[in-house]
C-alpha cells in the first residue's frame, strides 16, 4: 500500500521560506520510474498545480511560483521536496504531494503552509 507523508509545513512570514518534504513508503523501486508532484488548495479554491518532477529529472512550475519555488527529488530516500522561497500571503493553503505512475495515482494527507505577518 502506498503511502506519501508530507512535512514540513507551517506560519511563516513574508518573504520568509519553508521546505516541505514527501516521503513516499510501499513503493520501492517504482519511485525511481513516478512522476512526483506538488498541490495545493486555498480555502474556496480548486486544487492546483504547483510543480511536477519526472522520473528523468525534467521538472515544471505553475506560473504564480516560477524563480521563487524548486521541486527536488531524492530516489535514494523515496522522498520528493519543495523549496518555497520569497513566500507570498497568496501561497497560503494546503500543500498535497501526488504520485503517478501508468493508471495508479496517489495523494498525501496534505500539510498546512501559511504566510503571515
């Protein structure tokens, strides 16, 4: 059974930064060949993109945290992280790590990021 257990989240100021970490267990070697990926979802708000990694390396980014935001993956450990620097009132939600591979998709429990002064 596949399980993804985020961290890493919390109350962080303006400008401030937060790295958030998903480890993923049950999967094995299948990490390695998975596309990894972060969400998230403000209060009123749909669930949205914010960074996808593939199993090569090749990463993409949501407009609204491009140069601010690095998606990172270590294969070794089974874990995917997002680096958030320059943190914004607006990046305040829900961060959720997603696992794809072939038709199985997974999704963490989330954890709570809000920036606030």
């Amino acid at each position: 059974q596949v399980q993804l257990v985020e961290s890493g989240g919390g109350l962080v100021q303006p400008g401030g930064s937060l790295r958030l970490s998903c480890a993923a267990s049950g999967i094995g070697i299948i990490f390695s060949m998975s596309a990894m990926g972060w969400y998230r979802q403000a209060p009123g708000n749909q669930r949205e993109l914010v960074a996808t990694i593939t199993s090569g390396g090749s990463t993409n980014y949501a407009d609204s945290v491009k140069g601010r935001f690095t998606i990172s993956r270590d294969n070794a450990k089974n874990t995917v992280y997002l680096q958030m620097n320059s943190l914004k009132p607006e990046d305040t939600a829900v961060y959720y790590c997603n696992h794809k591979f072939a038709s199985y998709e997974h999704w963490g429990q989330g954890t709570q990021v809000t920036v606030s002064s």
